[in-house]
C-alpha cells in the first residue's frame, strides 16, 4: 500500500506540539507517524483494512480498523485537539454525520479533499462527456471509493448550512508528490485540493 | 484445542522445565473474591528466554480453557508435540525469546500441577473435590501476580493470551495497572455470549451427567472419562467455523467400505472428535474443567463495574493489541469491539484489527502471518516505547 503524501505538509504546519490528534482514514499511518515525530502528537488512527492497521502496528502508531461511519458516536465532546479528514470525507457514505461527529468530538478539524471544480476536471466533463479519470481522480466511475466529491465551494456552503466556522482555507495543488503550493487566486477553479481548518467551537 | 501441525525443529526453544511456586502457606491463605480463602497455592509456570538487567522484557503468557504452562519447546527428545502455542514462542517468532522473557502460568483451579480441586485439601488430606471454592478469572490473576512478584518483576512488558488467556490479560491490566506496560488479547471478551455460556453447560451436563463423576468424588475410584470425553468434543465444535469443519473435513468417510453397517464412526469429522475427547481425558481433569468453565462463564467487567465497559477500564494505563477472527462465533468480533470501544471512549491507546480467517475461534493457535507480524510489531514498539 503505497500512500501519496497529500498535503501532509499542510497538516503537519497546521498542527501544535503535543496535540492529540485523531486521523479518520489514516492509511499506512505515516502521517500520524510523521506527526509523533514532528510535533510530539500522542496521535491514534481510525483505518479499515486490515493491511493498513498491521502497517500502522509496525510503524508504533494506535490505530483501529473500522469503517468510519461507525463509532465516532462513542467519543466525548472535544476529546481530541484535531480531527484529520484528509483525502476521506469523500469517501464516506453519510458525510454529513461524519463532519458533524467530527466537529464534535474535535476542538479542530482539518478537512481536505480533492476539489471537483478543479478547472481540468471540470473540462474533462464538459469536452469529454464522462467522469473525469485524472492523476487527481484515479479511478473509474463504477470502482471509484469518491462517493461524495465536492468542490471548494461545497464546503463553504457546508459550513453555513450546518453553522460552523472556517478558521482557515489553504487550497492548494501538488508539486511533485509530497510538496504543497498554495493558491489563493480563485482557489475552486485553480486548487487541486480543498483544505479547510473549521471548528464548530464559537470564538 | 485443534492438533497443530508439528513445528520445523530449527526455530524450536528446545528442551523446557515446568517449574513450581508454592505460597500462601498458611497462616495466610489466598482471598478469594467470594471470600473463601485457598492456601497453600502452587503455580506451575515455565520461563523462556532471559531477563534483561532492568527487568522490562518479560511477558506473561496466559492460557485458555484447556491449557497449561506448557507453552513452548519440548519436556523431552521423545514428545511428539511442543507447547500449545509453540507456532508463536520461540527464537525469532512472534513471542521471540531471544529479545524478551516469556513465563507461561498455569492457573488456580486447573489441573496441569497448580492446586485445584484434584489437589488435596490440607484440612482434609484427601482431594478437594467440589470443596474446592469457585475461583474467578480475578483470582487466578491474583495468584499469577504472587508469581511475578516472586520472580522480581515490577512491571511486565505485556500480558498476552487468547480466549480465556485474553481475559486473563484485560483482568491484569485492570487489577495491576501499574505493573502492565502493554495488553495483548487475542480472540477475547469481557464477558462471554449466552451461547457460550450455554455450551459450557451442556459440557458440564455431560460430566454431571456419567454416574461415575459421583458428585465430583471419584478421585479413589474411575473417572468420569465419558462425561468430559463429550464435554471436549462439544467444546470442539465451538472452536472450529462451520467452513474449517467443511474444509477440514467434509462429508469424507472414515472407512467407507463399512460405511452404514453399524455404530462406529463413519464419518471422519466423527472420529477426529472422539479422538479430542479420548486424549483429552488422558490428561485433564473433570472437576478442573468445571471450575474453569464456571470462571470463564462468570467474567464480566461490565458488571463488575456498575454495569459499564466504560468504566472498568477508566483505570488502566496499558497500551493494548485487540485481536478478533472474521469466522470465531465463539468470541465472536463483536466482543473484541466492544472492548475496543470502552478504551477509545477512555482515550487509551489501543490497536484493533479482525483477522479474516476461516479457522473459526482456534485461529489464535494456528500458524497465521498477519497475527504473527502484530504481535511482533507490537511487542518490538511497546518495549521501544518503555524504555524512553
């Protein structure tokens, strides 16, 4: 199982020393990995293959397999200092629930996605007429685990419907496979990825 | 509980002593739970590996229903079968006795040299009998924790064991949250289902059942061999998943050519389960198998605990491994979660996978590479961890 490491640079900026961070969808573990050892997190993981948890065993990281549609009801309010979404909140199949247990359960969430308002992506449905398969959105229609892609735009909107706040947007794409560029100009036709720091705790 | 196959002999530990741990002499007996009183205790225990300087290798081995010290290795040149869970204890295997120190402990109640009810009764100078008291999964930690104690150790690496050994294991990091780094509870439960309880009495039925277990005092005359011969073959059914039997088995015939004529067993599922039950009786105990299967029935942490999960593990401060099999009706994956769930909710640190498997409940025993790598992850990152 070989992970892109997107936007984990973002994250790993975003995060404060000894926080306890739950990932939702956290792979192999690197990034809860790479957090221990950057920022000192006391860090635990949420995966659904079995493959993925072994890996995250070896790599010293608590993790458990589940789907993450179930159990996040379990946790007390604000156990966790962050609540990582990243590359998964389009793969869950009432993300409504999952953002408003997540914004529960974290006093911060961080939420990134691959944006379907992507200028490229957008075109490859208006030129070509089917799904867009590109290196963002690497699969077919019908094998595809994106059953909820969003845009940019889908978020903020999210985030007046259901009243919480953005406390940051860093919309960004990737240069090579672990860098992260920032784009502030127009971000829902120019960003590849959506990346939103929100929190339902009023400031 | 299933036969293993036998063992390459290269990665074996070899030769293995049980050993023995006598205490509690009187005047100051065992409690326990029920506030009976048990003393003298012996504990027959088996070590592998060695003691590192600072004491923080070691790792308590706790067995199931059926098992015994004997974990690892070989009594003899002339056994034909190692410890029960050889596949996992040995130089670079899962328990890996070159890097840790590996004690298996019997348990109080059993019968494989710890007092239990065939141990004879000081006040009485005969076998305990059914005046041996009803002991819990809480007291035979309790004794195990003397054993510790009597071996130096101040806090394990982890505690590790399937089915009754995993409640065995949650019970020590509940009991003595100090003296445990780490859990590893494999194909365990905080309590077991209705349908397990159910089955250990149709067991006990058996036994109670043959006139020659004589309301437990038979010790002077024949045991109760029918009785517990079909206590274990019942039992042996539960360990296995309906498709490991159809796999293992099928409808294939012992001896076909007899097949239909008479009473024998013609089936070959049939006569792998009186072979269970004849070899069983050869070297355990009916009244043991009583004791154990009333503690094992009896273990509830939610109860002991006002009725919350939660909060019987609120206390601990032991990092675990939670194991579970897809095709294990016996302890079944939802038992594992619940257990799982009660340490999130605490914010403990847990790692929780469920192993797809058709080897039902005795996949714990059996040779299997993604419980091997856990374990040894596990273990390799916990001592890592409690030595910063």
């Amino acid at each position: 199982m070989e992970e892109l490491k997107i936007g984990y640079d973002l994250v790993i900026d975003e995060i404060p020393e000894g926080s306890r961070v739950l990932d939702l969808g956290c792979g192999d573990g690197t990034l809860l990995k790479l957090l221990q050892e950057q920022k000192n997190i006391s860090g635990f993981g949420v995966e659904i293959s079995e493959e993925g948890v072994s890996q995250c065993v070896e790599k010293g990281v608590y993790c458990y397999q589940a789907d993450i549609d179930e159990g996040l009801s379990d946790y007390r309010d604000n156990s966790f200092d962050y609540v990582i979404l990243n590359q998964t909140i389009q793969n869950t199949k009432r993300p409504d629930y999952v953002i408003k247990e997540v914004l529960r359960i974290g006093k911060k969430s961080i939420v990134s996605f691959p944006n379907f308002g992507y200028y490229r992506t957008r075109a490859y449905l208006m030129f070509k007429g089917t799904m867009p398969v590109s290196k963002l959105l690497p699969y077919q229609w019908y094998d595809s685990p994106n059953i909820h892609l969003l845009t940019i735009k889908d978020m903020i909107r999210m985030a007046e419907d259901f009243s919480f706040s953005i406390i940051s947007e860093k919309h960004f794409s990737l240069s090579g496979v672990d860098r992260s560029n920032v784009i502030s100009i127009a971000p829902n036709l120019m960003a590849e990825y959506g990346f939103f720091v929100i929190t339902s705790i009023e400031s | 509980m299933t036969k293993k196959e036998k063992e390459p002999e290269h990665n074996s530990i070899g030769i293995v002593n049980t050993e023995y741990f006598t205490f509690c002499e009187p005047p100051h007996p065992l409690k326990l739970s029920n506030g009976r009183k048990l003393g003298p205790v012996t504990l027959a225990y088996e070590t592998y590996g060695t003691l590192n300087e600072n004491k923080s290798n070691a790792v308590l081995i706790l067995h199931a229903l059926s098992g015994n010290a004997h974990a690892a290795g070989y009594h003899s040149d002339k056994d034909k079968a190692p410890g029960w869970w050889d596949t996992y204890i040995g130089p670079g295997k899962a328990f890996d006795t070159d890097k840790y120190f590996i004690i298996c402990s019997n348990v109080i109640g059993g019968c494989s040299g710890s007092t239990g009810p065939a141990s004879l009764n000081p006040s009485s100078g005969k076998p305990y009998a059914l005046d041996f008291p009803m002991v819990t999964i809480s007291d035979m930690v309790n004794a195990q924790k003397k054993l510790i104690d009597h071996l130096g150790i101040k806090k394990l690496l982890s505690v590790a064991g399937g089915s009754m050994g995993g409640m065995q294991a949650l019970q020590w990091t509940i009991s003595y949250p100090d003296m445990v780094e780490s859990c590893i509870g494999i194909a365990t439960s905080a309590s077991l289902s209705a349908q397990g309880i159910a089955l250990n009495e149709v067991g006990r039925q058996a036994i109670f059942n043959d006139p020659k277990w004589n309301g437990g005092n038979y010790y002077d005359s024949s045991f109760p061999k029918a009785g517990l011969s079909l206590a274990r073959m019942i039992g042996h059914i539960t360990y296995l998943s309906e498709k490991h039997m159809h796999e293992k088995f099928g409808r294939k015939f012992q001896d076909s050519a007899n097949a239909g004529n008479d009473m024998n067993p013609e089936f070959m599922v049939e006569s792998y389960l009186r072979h269970q039950g004849v070899k069983f009786v050869e070297r355990f105990d009916a009244n043991s198998y009583i004791y154990i299967t009333r503690a094992i029935d009896h273990f509830d942490l939610r109860a002991d605990y006002g009725d919350s999960l939660t909060a019987a593990f609120e206390n601990v401060s032991a990092n675990y491994l939670i194991i579970s099999f897809t095709t294990d009706w016996l302890y079944p994956t939802g038992n594992s979660k619940e257990i799982v769930r009660a340490l999130r909710v605490n914010g403990k640190n847990v790692n929780y996978t469920d192993i797809e498997t058709d080897n039902g409940h005795d996949a714990f025993l059996l040779p299997n590479e993604l419980l091997e790598k856990n374990i040894k992850n596990f273990l390799k990152s916990e001592l890592k961890k409690s030595e910063i």
